[in-house]
C-alpha cells in the first residue's frame, strides 16, 4: 500500500476556503490535528488477476461516513490507457471528502496498473445492432459493484449511502450502473458521458449509443445528474440531448445542464472543480446527501520556497500544484514561464510534461527546468 497521511491544523487556509452553496464554508466543528489520508492499493474484481488500483481519501474521523465512487474515462490512445493513475482524480475525491465522504477514485479493468480485459467499445462498432455500447458499460460498472463489495469491509465506510461519478466511459459507466442498482447507490453523476466518439464531432455508431441510452433508461430509476458543456468535441450538445431525451423516454430520472464552454474542449470540464461545484452541491443538498454542514478544511500543504519569477497566474498554480499528490512536477524558467504536471504515471512522465509545458508556455522557453518533483504533502 502506497500512503500518504497529512495533518491539516485548524488554523491553517480558513480564512480563504471558498464558500459553498448552501453551505457555511467554516471547518467542521474541532477539526485539531485532522489527519487527511490518502492511500493507492489494489482491490479484487471480477475477471482482474492482481486487482484493480483504487486511491482512498478521507478525513480520519470517528464513525462510519457515506460512500463516493469516482471513475475516469477511455482514451483513443492506448498508451495513455496505459497510464492512466487515480491521482489524477485527486482534486474531484478531496471535494467529496471534505463534505464528508470517504472517496474511492477506480481505475477500472485494463488501465494503468489495473489488469484485466479493458470495457472499450468494439472496433467494428458501427455493424454491431446496438454498437456494444452496453457491454461496456455493464463491464465498466462491475468494477465499480467491486469497489463497494471492497468498502463493505471497512469500518470507516457506510455503504447505505453511496453517490458515484464519473467522466466520458466513466460518465457513461454511471449510467449502467443505475440498473439494478446496489441498495446504498441513492445518486449518479454522469459528466459528458458516452461512448465511441473520435474527438472530432464524430460517432462510429450514433444510433446504437442513442439506443444503449434509452435501453438503460427503462430499468434505470437512481436520481442522476447530467453535466455536459457547449463545445464538448466528442458528445456536443446536439448529440448529449438526444442521449436525454432517450434515457428519459425509457423512463430514466436525471437532471440535464448543459454548462458553457470550458477552455477549448468541454469535454474536459470534469477537471475543473471549482466550475462543477455549485451545480453538483446543489443536486446533492436537493437530494438530502451533503452529510456536513460545513466544510472540512482543505488538505495542508508543505512549506516550500516559491521559484522566483513567477507571475500571480504562476503563483496560483504552484500552490495548487503543492495540493497534488505523488508523480508531479514544475517547471519555470526564472523569468515568468513556467509549466506543470499533476497525477502522472511515474515521475519521468510528470518530469517530461511539466518540461514541455514550460517550453509551449513560455514566451522564451531558454532555461526551462525542473524545480519542484515528486510528494510535498
């Protein structure tokens, strides 16, 4: 098992916290010397011969405390699938975490270090009835049935309350994994979910995700959440609101938004946490599942001197950067330029990204260097 435990002092960033909606953005009450835990280990599942790679996060607490499921989505690249790391995720668990959730990120069957037969849809996709879109989300969703079966045993974790989310594959993933639900599931999260997109406003089999959609309406009845965005590139808004209106006319019960355009690909609105979160702690405080009145604080960082010459948009990224976990990087060139990279595979890939980012980023890329790596928890 591969930890990390950090106190957070009551003193340290209330006064800074953003405040949530509906929410006094005050720490929980006597929250001295609270552990954040952050563990990376391998749990069972179906058809997985060493397990799939899962990253818990919570808040040490007394008590058993609600269950949130997070999940990713499927690159056309097979090396990327090949790298993909629950880190990744680390900013979407901490927000569950500080409600009040215990958060497992899944790293499902064939990614990353997770072995087994990955749920990617058929290459011959546009002449199968259907596209075998709902063979990949039932797949999909068996991991995440395993990562509740693995919660079960821990005497931190309520299963009687579980709320999952997920992005693309994953997004699409919550989906099927609202028919014949686990009892605890009470609500699903589907960021710009779906399946067999290329990027590029193309879909090898349109009428078969329309179809997987309606069919899982018609036993799907969890309260979900849709959030999809203006210029997503691989499920865009003409297509995503032909995915609800199918689900819903199945009979499927979900709240629709379609969110504005984030940087220059919506697809990747899921990163941007501080963009979902009114819009998700609204769904849930509706749904009676935000389990804390008040935020927990935010994880504490370590003490580290800030590279010189950074700008204030510089600034505000190494200190988020300083939030992430292991496998990162930063890069600055000493005169405004500067790059990063968070939640990698290995630190050689987070060293190389960080240095390309420098190098794309900076007015004069000359001296582009590394100068922060690896944990600073």
């Amino acid at each position: 098992m591969r930890a990390l435990i950090i106190s957070a002092l009551l003193a340290f960033g209330l006064a800074s916290l953003p405040k949530a909606a509906g929410q006094d953005a005050v720490p929980a009450t006597n929250p001295v010397n609270m552990q954040w835990i952050e563990s990376e280990f391998s749990i069972p599942s179906p058809e997985s011969l060493s397990g799939i790679d899962v990253l818990k996060v919570e808040v040490a607490r007394p008590g058993k405390h609600p269950l949130a499921l997070l999940t990713h989505g499927t690159s056309n690249d097979p090396v990327e699938r090949s790298q993909v790391t629950p880190w990744s995720y680390l900013p979407q668990a901490i927000w569950f975490a500080r409600r009040g959730y215990v958060a497992l990120v899944v790293v499902r069957k064939g990614y990353g270090r997770s072995s087994g037969e990955p749920d990617l849809t058929p290459r011959n996709c546009p002449t199968i009835p259907g596209g075998g879109f709902a063979e990949s989300g039932n797949k999909s969703a068996s991991d995440l049935r395993a990562a509740i079966r693995y919660a079960e045993t821990l005497p931190e974790v309520d299963t009687g309350t579980i709320v999952s989310a997920g992005v693309s594959s994953g997004g699409f993933a919550q989906v099927a994994f609202t028919v014949n639900p686990p009892p605890g599931l009470k609500a699903a999260i589907n960021f710009a979910g779906g399946r067999g997109s290329d990027g590029k406003l193309h879909n090898c089999n349109e009428t078969g995700i329309v179809s997987a959609f309606h069919d899982f309406g018609t036993e799907s009845r969890v309260p979900m959440l849709w959030i999809y965005a203006e210029n997503d590139h691989w499920f865009p808004p003409e297509l995503a609101r032909k995915f609800d209106a199918a689900f819903r006319q199945g009979g499927g019960i979900d709240e629709f938004v379609m969110a504005p355009p984030y940087s220059d690909e919506g697809h990747h609105f899921f990163v941007d946490v501080t963009g979902w979160s009114p819009m998700v702690e609204g769904f849930l405080k509706e749904k009676g599942l935000l389990p804390l009145h008040n935020l927990l604080p935010e994880p504490a960082v370590v003490n580290v001197p800030t590279p010189p010459g950074l700008s204030e948009r510089g600034l505000a990224a190494f200190h988020n950067f300083l939030m992430y976990g292991p496998k990162k990087a930063f890069a600055t060139n000493g005169r405004g330029g500067w790059g990063m990279a968070t939640g990698m595979f290995n630190q050689e890939l987070a060293d190389k990204r960080a240095l390309d980012n420098c190098t794309t980023n900076a007015t004069n890329p000359v001296g582009c260097a590394i100068v922060f790596r690896g944990a600073s928890k």
